[in-house]
C-alpha cells in the first residue's frame, strides 16, 4: 500500500517539531496507521534561514498555496497561524478533496463552522487536537472518550504563559509587570503579550472546547473575557490568608438556561488538585454525569508536545482514508445535523460567589455602609478580613467572600460602593468556583 503524502506549511517551532516526531517514531506510527506517512513537501517563508529539522527529503517552497494545489498531497498540516492566508490556504484545501490537520485555535475558534459544513461537504477531515492545550487529548478525551456522559461543565487552565506569571506571583511575591518581563524574555509571552494576559487564547480554546461538550456552534464573538494585568500581590497574598489560589480558567457550564462560556482570573480552594498546576503547565477539568470530574494535565505547548497532537491527527486521518466520510467521528463530536441552538448567556447572566477588595477610609460606619449595599443586592458575605490601616493617607484594605449573587447585583453595587466618599479606587473582583 503506498504511503499518505503529507504536505506541512510553515517549518517553526510546531511544524519542525511535527518534522522531527514523524521522523524519530517513524516505525511505531507506521504500525499505528497501518500505512506509510511521508512529509513530501514543506511550505516556509525563507527558504534560506536554518531549520530546526531535517528538511533533506522534503522538496521545500515559500509558496504555500502550490502544496495545497499538489494533486499528490492528500493532508496538508497547516502550522502558519492567524486567520488571514491561513483561512485561505485551509479553504482551498479542502475544496481541493485534502484532509486538512492544523493546530490554529484561531482560525477554528473563528471560522470553525464554515470550515467543518465545507468539509463535509467535500467529504474530507479537518483534525484539531493542537489547536487547545497542546499535548493534552483533551479534543479526543470529550469527543470520543467521554462520549456516554452528559457533561456538566469543564474547567481549565490553557494558558501557560498566565499561569506561569501566577506562580510567579505566588510562590515568590513579584509584581505582575515583573514577571511579564521574565516571561517575555524566556519565550513564553510575545511582545505584544495582549493575547495571552487579556485572555482572547484562552477564549479561542474555550470556545472549541464548549462547542464539543454541549453540542453547539463555534460561538467565540459570546464568549466573556478578562485578563490578568490587574491581579496585584496583595490579591494573591490575600488569596492565600482564606486559603484559595487564584488561576486564570476558561469556564463553560450547562445551565439551564444556557451556556457559560468566561475566560477571568478564578480564586480556586487551594486543595483542588487543578488549583496545584503551576508554571507552563495546563490542566482541563471536565465533570461527565456518569463518570464524575476527570483531570487531563500535560504540557500547553511546546515544539515536541503541540507535535505530539498535530501526527496524533496525521495518524487518525491516515486510519480513516477508507472509511466512508458520513460514519467519521464528528468534528464537533455531536453530528453536523444535531448541533443546537442553547443560548450563550452573557456574563451578567452568570452566578458566582466573589472576592472583593475596598480600600476605604479608616472611619467608623464605613464597614456598616458597605454590608448595607451588599444587603440591598441581596448579596451574603461568608468572610470578612479586615487589615492594619496603611502608614500614608490611613487607607485601610477590606476583604469579602461573598455567597453566590448574578453578576448584574454585583455590577449594581460595586458601583453604589465606588461612588461612596470613603472608598478609594476601584474594587477588585475576583469570581470564585469550588470546582468540585
């Protein structure tokens, strides 16, 4: 049987680590697919620049859109990113009759479902188990794995660089911008960090992720997200003193009047094993009706671990090519006709319990001003931590744990206590789970 000819556009960091894992597990993943699986050709901007892989056997080209156009490709393994000639390049692909395996959360998050009703159509496979946490299965584990539940709700943290900065945070009392920094110049955040520390990555994710537990469409224009520039040291600190971690999660719940669907900074129980995953690591947390919470933990990315995925998806297709397109495994796990229309619910919608910290005046009935507003928003305090006035200004530091409250009475007041004279700043908020 001749083997699958495979065409990679981009050789960085993901596409000569998908390179180097085809290469060095050759003959396991031959065993695996049940046919050979040769990288013919390779697509990258400057051809002249040193690889990070060996290129000696792949005819090379800066022109991405002669592999997609390649009668002899039958996969093209795009690992460009973005949704501009990414998009295109996709799109063509599939309209050639090529399977398509890409790792671009972008891309799905945004343009998933014209993508997959393209797909089907032509009947040929886009795979995407790169596109969220790396290495983790967590696409296979929800599509195929836990196929039998209901799921509830899952949990993650699927950003390394936020959750690096964190820990950081955490375990050695730096500041936000300091770690930032750090992370920048190790190569866990860019330049522009905006992606990572705002959340719009974790969104991307989310998004596919929420999209293959309940049944629904692509919908990342719905989801909620809120970054973590503004989580200061006392934040953390404070955090630790009522026994909470605090985690950058992406969040989607089954409710019954629709889904959420939130990226935010979540003060997590610190005994809650996802609440233990610290640095470059990600986690999904997933609870099933029938098998109850399951963790899935491993590297986010990397060269080794985001290749791992991407020939997981080669080999899978391979498998497939004889099959016949209407009885594949659904690319949102539920089939194409049978996706519904739950509502995403917009954040004001949303039940939690919350962190928050006042910096008020240190003068009698501010305490009793406060509770009366939280009161009048039927909003429960649980704990209360008062600190020493600050030395300059005598500023005192009030901390709150409060029952579970839709966001929309929070809003309410959090702005009657801002316009109050004896606070000063802003109120931090911070959303609580107990995700267990």
């Amino acid at each position: 049987m001749q083997s699958v000819k495979i065409g990679v556009l981009g050789l960085g960091t993901v596409g000569s680590g998908t390179v180097n894992v085809l290469n060095r597990n050759l003959k396991e993943i031959t065993r695996r697919a049940g046919r050979g699986i040769e990288i013919s050709r390779a697509a990258d901007r400057d051809l002249s620049s040193e690889k990070n892989c060996n290129t000696d056997d792949i005819t090379l080209t800066d022109n991405a859109m002669d592999i997609v156009n390649d009668p002899d490709i039958q996969v093209v393994v795009e690992l460009i990113g973005g949704t501009g000639i990414a998009y295109d390049l996709v799109l063509q692909a599939i309209e050639n009759g090529k399977h398509v395996v890409t790792a671009n959360k972008a891309l799905i998050a945004t343009h998933g479902n014209e993508l997959f009703a393209k797909a089907q159509e032509n009947g040929v496979t886009i795979g995407f188990e790169a596109a969220v946490a790396g290495g983790i299965p967590i696409i296979k584990a929800m599509r195929e794995g836990l196929a039998a539940n209901r799921i509830e709700w899952l949990a993650g943290i699927i950003n390394g660089t936020g959750n690096f900065i964190l820990t950081e945070m955490r375990d050695k009392g730096r500041d936000f911008a300091d770690v930032l920094a750090e992370a920048q110049a190790l190569g866990y955040a860019e330049a522009d960090p905006t992606f990572d520390v705002e959340g719009i990555d974790a969104a991307h994710k989310l998004t596919i992720m929420a999209s293959i537990a309940f049944g629904i469409p692509l919908q990342f224009d719905k989801a909620y997200t809120e970054g973590i520039s503004q989580i200061s040291q006392d934040d953390v600190k404070f955090a630790a003193e009522l026994g909470y971690r605090i985690k950058h999660l992406g969040i989607a719940k089954k409710t019954e009047h629709g889904v959420e669907l939130r990226v935010h900074p979540t003060m997590i129980p610190h005994r809650r094993l996802i609440a233990n995953v610290d640095g470059v690591m990600n986690a999904v947390l997933v609870q099933g009706d029938a098998v109850g919470p399951t963790l899935y933990y491993g590297a986010g990315a990397g060269s080794d671990a985001t290749a791992s995925a991407v020939v997981a998806d080669i080999i899978d297709i391979v498998r497939t090519l004889t099959t016949d397109p209407e009885n594949r495994v659904p690319h949102l796990a539920f089939q194409p006709d049978a996706l519904t229309d739950t509502p995403i619910l917009p954040i004001s919608e949303v039940v939690t319990s919350y962190y928050l910290r006042v910096h008020t005046e240190d003068k009698p009935g501010v305490l009793a001003d406060i509770t009366g507003i939280l009161s009048k928003q039927s909003i429960s305090i649980e704990a209360i931590l008062q600190k020493e006035p600050e030395k300059q200004g005598g500023i005192v530091p009030v901390i709150m744990l409060t029952q579970e409250v839709a966001e929309k009475n929070m809003d309410a007041a959090i702005a009657e206590i801002e316009a109050l004279s004896t606070v000063n700043d802003k109120i931090m908020r911070i959303r609580m789970e107990s995700l267990g």
